[in-house]
C-alpha cells in the first residue's frame, strides 16, 4: 500500500513514516503545504494520504476536494491533535475517509490507515461519539438556508446576499455561521467550497435565477 504524508512539521512526517513503513506501507511522497501535496499525490496516485488538519496556512477542509479530483480512488486519513467533533464532520463532510487523533495508539494508527487506504472509513472511536458517520444532508437544511449557500456558492458577498434575499446582513452572518456549524465546516472559504462541489440545494434556485 502506497501513501503520501502530508504536515508541516518534518519530525511528525518522520515519525509517522517510520511507523508505518514497518507495516507494510510504502512512503511514496511528503509535503508540507497544500499546493505541495496536490502536487505529490498528482505525481504519486497514492492509496493512501495522511494529513494533518492544520497546515501552516490554516485549516485543510477546503483542499480535500482538489486532492481527490486528482487521486479520486485515493483514501484520505485526516491525522490531527484536535479532538473536536466539528472538525471531524467537517473532515468527513470533504471527503476525507478517516479521522483520527495525534494522541491515538501505534496499533490504531496502522488500523486505521490499512482501513482507508483499502476503501474503508475509520473515525477514532472516542471521536465517532461526537459525531455522525454521515455528513449533514442538503434536504435537512431549511429553505433559506440553502439559498443563501446556493448564493454564496455563486459567489455573493454578505451584502448581496442580503439584498437578493431582502433580509439584513447581520441574518445573513447568523445563518452562514449556522451551516458552518450544521455542516462541520471551519471558514467561509470551505462553506462555499463545500456549496460549489454539491451544487445548489432543492429548491435554492428561485431568489438567484
């Protein structure tokens, strides 16, 4: 099994390698970046890419679609000190196949990337508590919410999305920052990333057209 690893600290790579090798893993590629590791897996096609949630840039939600439009058989095991249900449904929400704790055990470690690199899911079982397997449904979000993400997706700033929909602004930030939470997502960049690649909503398309 072929995988790519994918953090902004050299010695975290080094360890994670050293880890794994010895399981049967083959380390084709690391990065540091987000532009490095589209590049890398680009290259690699890897079975398998461990990645940490926060990079040097910020968090990786809104990449997690750009490396799987170029590895789309590729399993994403997302590997991060934060232990926060959100984050993980906002993992899962961008098609990452597990996630799973820094603090996490060597034999869970292996598990769960011999489960993702083979085409399995694997969340930290202290973490899966906290959060569904199943990213939030576009049917369960209400009416308006999905116009103002099939909006946002469009690219309408706060203001405009206001003014299409005659509500203030401040309703406008109070709902975007309620599919932010609904839907597991950290920043405007991945809310909208996340409307651009599901595409509008039942019935969002009316106030827009």
């Amino acid at each position: 099994m072929t995988v790519v690893l994918v953090d902004d600290h050299l010695t975290v790579r080094a360890g994670t390698r050293a880890l794994l090798e010895p399981e049967g893993f083959v380390v084709v590629g690391e990065a540091a970046a987000e532009h490095e590791a589209v590049d890398v897996v680009r290259t690699s096609r890897p079975d398998l890419l461990v990645l940490d949630m926060v990079l040097e840039s910020g968090p990786v939600l809104s990449v997690i679609p750009a490396l799987l439009a170029v590895a789309p058989k590729m399993g994403i095991l997302v590997h991060s000190m934060y232990e926060d249900a959100a984050l993980v449904r906002g993992a899962l929400t961008a098609g990452a196949s597990g996630y799973l704790s820094k603090n996490t055990s060597v034999p869970e470690l292996v598990l769960a990337a011999r489960t993702v690199a083979t085409g399995g899911s694997y969340v930290q079982p202290p973490l899966g508590v906290d959060v569904a397997h199943v990213p939030v449904s576009q049917q369960a979000l209400s009416l308006r919410e999905g116009q103002v993400l099939a909006l946002l997706a469009d690219g309408h700033t706060n203001r405009e999305v206001a003014a299409r929909l005659t509500l203030s602004v401040r309703t406008v930030e109070s709902l975007r920052a309620a599919l932010r939470n609904r839907l597991g997502l950290v920043s405007r960049a991945d809310l909208v990333a996340y409307a651009r690649r599901t595409g509008p909503p039942p019935g969002a398309q009316g106030p827009h057209g």
